[in-house]
C-alpha cells in the first residue's frame, strides 16, 4: 500500500496544534477534540502515522486544520511575514549604491565545497538522539568531531541501539564515500542556481513556483516544500502555499535555500534577505522566513571577505524582527557561545530551552548554527564539527555552517584535504543538468551570475 508521507491530513493535525501553540494561538479546544476522535500525536520523524486514518478522521482532521487556521494569534504583531512589516521591524540594511567587488571563484568553490562537507558530515547521524551522536562518535575516538564518522570500531550493540541512517549511511560514512551524494540540502541551491539564470536577481515567488514544478522531482521535496508542492498541484497560489495546512512553514526547508541569495550579493545584505524572502515564502512564515534571511544576509557579508565571523552574524541578525523568537534564540545562542569555553556545555543548554521545538524546527537549529560558528571563531572545521555535534538537523547546519565558513576561508586549498578530497569533485543529484557536477564549475557560474547582475543597468 502506497503511504504518502508529510501530507495527510492526520499526519499534519498533530504538528499544526504545536505550531498554534509555539505562535500563540490557543489550540486547547481543538486539541481536546481530536484526542477525542482518537486521532494520533504529531510523528516525530516519519511523517507518517502508524496507522492509517478512517475516512471520518481524515475528514475531522481536514476540518480542524482549518478551524485552527483561522484562530488569532498573539505573536503576529512582533513576527510578520509581509516584507514590508518585517523592515519596518528591524534596522534595516541600507542598500549599496556600489557593490563591493563580488567574491572570487576560489572563495565560491570554498563555500560550495564547505556546504557539501558539513552536509556529508552530518548525513549518517540525523534523526539520532544528542546522546547516539556523542555515543557513536566516541566509540571511535572522534569526539570531539574532527572528521567524518565511520562504522569502523564502533561496537555492535551501540549500532544495534542506534544504527545510523538508514537512507545515507551507504554513502557518508568515511569509509563509504566516493563523491557528494545527492541531498536536498545541495539540490536547493542548484534550483536557484537556474532561477537566477532564467529570471535574474528579479524573479518573483510565482517564478519559483514555476522552476518547482518544472525541474524539482516531488518525491525529493519534504516538510513544508512538500505541503507546498501538493497546494501547488491543487491550484493554490503564493503565498497562501506556505499556509493552506502547512504545520511545517516555521521549520528548516526555507534556511537550505538561502546560500545563493547570499553568494551572489556580496557587500548587500539588504538585496540578499529581499530575494530569500521571495524565495522562502512559497513554503514558509515568520520565523521559517527569518532563518532564510538571516543566512543570506550573513553570506552576503561573508562575501565581501572584509569581515569576521561576528561581524556577519550581527549583520544576519539586522534582517531579523528583534522581537521574533528567532532573534531572540539565536542572540541568546550567541552569547552562550561566547560565554563558554566547552561547546557541549551550549549544545546541552540549547537543547534543554528549546527541547519542545521538532528537531527540524527553524528556531533552534538557526541558534545552533550561529552558536557554532561563534565558537569556532569562523574556522571551518570547528563550525561544521560544532553544528553537527549539536545534533537536530544535522546535515542541514552543517551544510550551512560550512557553506559560510567556507566563503570566509576564501579558497578551496584552506579547506583541510581530509574534507574535501573524498568528495572528489563530483556532485550526484537529480536535478537536470547538474547530475556529476564539479564544484569548481559551480563556483564558475555562481560567478558568472553575481558578474552579469552588476553589468546590468
């Protein structure tokens, strides 16, 4: 039996009470009523309920879904999604007038290179418990993280405990590795490689609608990007995609999407979250949108290579509503990440604040993030060992970990041989005419892109 997964409705109820509580609707009434019905808790991983629905709760669960949707909430006033509210919120960037020279092809191969390594990284542990990552790692002496994990040495009754995962151990695990394998973390930059390509610095949100439906297989797309996909399907129009039952739109599928948003507007943050919030607002709100441009405000300054790590996050952090619950996770990330010498000391307390937030939740992977880079001082295999070692998504802040300490370390030869050489310059994925890709050839034309945008009039 076929088992869609991230878009039924009763798979989707569970996560949306949590949402509604986390934005400060009151879902309590809506709650009770489905506990009532039998409906099933919110799945934590699979996306899928153990079992499957009667008609009756699937058409309950469609029915509340909308009921909750049209609940007020608290928090809208201090988290908007419309851009213009967000700027009025912030002190906003100004834009440039003259863009600082745009990074050089080395410094772009660096940070694509760095984005698939922290990605690599963090493949075979995610979905594993803080404790199954420190466990795993120990075991074979790689703890702290220092390079990839491996199976090697790792005594069988702690993999039976907590094998790795499933879908990419075959492939990340050192001693499997034979080029990036193909990860949505890496297809979405890819994607908006092409957008900038066919519509320019330009494009608006239905343009990456359009590039979805044309070049993203369905069966890739997960969480929001998936509920989003499905409305698309269904004739509904940005940005009421990110909304029409999507649970999902404060979660991490917006961040992954940022990179090239901030590669190519080297010295403008400004012109970098404005793009990635057209970009994020297909599939996400608010705090999901705010992680996206946070990471391409902080790349867009990390592409100037005038700047230190802190400087680009405090600039991330200008895009960011002052009074959301992300600038407020990631300023307080920041500062335990100063304030502590051992990172497991901020890993523990980052996990203890926000241990009632999904593990693919925007708030506290964007805070770990950003906790990482803080910690390591910029350096590249301190960020990515650090945003792997925190556990979540791990792949994910790994991948943009080292997609901006990547950039900042400013050529490929910086990055340690030990990351890079496994990769071997080759990039599996299953987007058109990127399948083996060299990273070399994608820091060409990310760029081309940035160079023919500043020849524009």
């Amino acid at each position: 039996m076929l088992r869609l997964t991230w878009v039924q409705p009763e798979d989707l109820l569970g996560h949306e009470l949590r949402q509604a509580a986390e934005d400060g609707r009151e879902p309590s009434a809506v709650a009770a009523r489905w506990r009532a019905a039998g409906g099933p808790e919110a799945p934590d991983s699979a996306g899928a309920s153990p079992h499957r629905a009667s008609r009756y709760l699937r058409q309950l669960a469609e029915d509340l879904l909308d009921e909750l949707a049209d609940l007020p909430s608290r928090s809208a006033e201090d988290e908007p999604t419309d851009l213009i509210a967000v700027q009025r919120c912030c002190d906003w960037p100004r834009p440039v007038a003259d863009r600082p020279a745009a990074p050089t092809r080395a410094a772009l191969e660096a940070a694509w290179l760095g984005r698939a390594v922290g990605c690599l990284l963090g493949k075979p542990v995610e979905k594993l418990p803080l404790d199954a990552i420190r466990a795993l790692a120990g075991s074979t002496g790689n703890w702290p993280l220092t390079t990839y994990f491996t199976a090697r040495g790792v005594p069988p009754d702690l993999l039976t405990e907590h094998p790795w995962n499933r879908r990419s151990a075959a492939t990340s695990l050192a001693e499997n590795i034979d080029g990036m394998p193909e990860d949505d973390d890496l297809n979405y930059p890819l994607l908006n490689l092409l957008l900038r390509q066919r519509h320019g610095s330009r494009f608006t949100t239905t343009d990456v609608a359009r590039l979805w439906l044309d070049e993203l297989p369905p069966g890739r797309t997960f969480t929001a990007e998936r509920v989003a996909f499905r409305n698309l399907l269904s004739g509904i129009e940005p940005p009421h995609t990110a909304r029409h039952r999507n649970p999902f739109r404060e979660w991490i599928g917006a961040l992954i999407r940022a990179d090239v948003h901030g590669w190519t507007n080297p010295g403008d943050p400004a012109a970098a979250a404005e793009q990635a919030h057209r970009d994020a607002t297909l599939t996400h709100t608010a705090n999901g949108v705010y992680a996206a441009m946070f990471a391409a405000a902080t790349l867009a300054t990390a592409a100037t290579a005038a700047h230190d790590v802190h400087a680009c996050l405090r600039t991330g952090l200008t895009v960011v509503p002052p009074r959301s619950r992300l600038a407020k996770a990631v300023t307080h990330a920041i500062q335990l990440a100063e304030t502590h010498r051992d990172f497991d000391t901020v890993v523990d307390e980052l996990h203890t604040i926000h241990k009632d937030l999904h593990w693919v939740h925007a708030i506290p992977n964007t805070a770990l993030i950003a906790a990482a880079l803080t910690h390591a001082d910029g350096d590249f295999t301190g960020s990515v060992c650090r945003a792997v070692s925190g556990g979540w998504d791990t792949d994910s802040n790994g991948a943009t970990a080292g997609s901006i300490a990547g950039l900042l370390a400013g050529d490929p030869a910086a990055l340690p041989a030990r990351w890079t050489a496994p990769l071997k310059n080759r990039l599996a994925t299953s987007v058109t005419g990127f399948d083996g890709i060299g990273f070399d050839a994608l820091a060409h034309l990310t760029w081309s892109l940035t160079h023919r945008e500043a020849s524009r009039p």
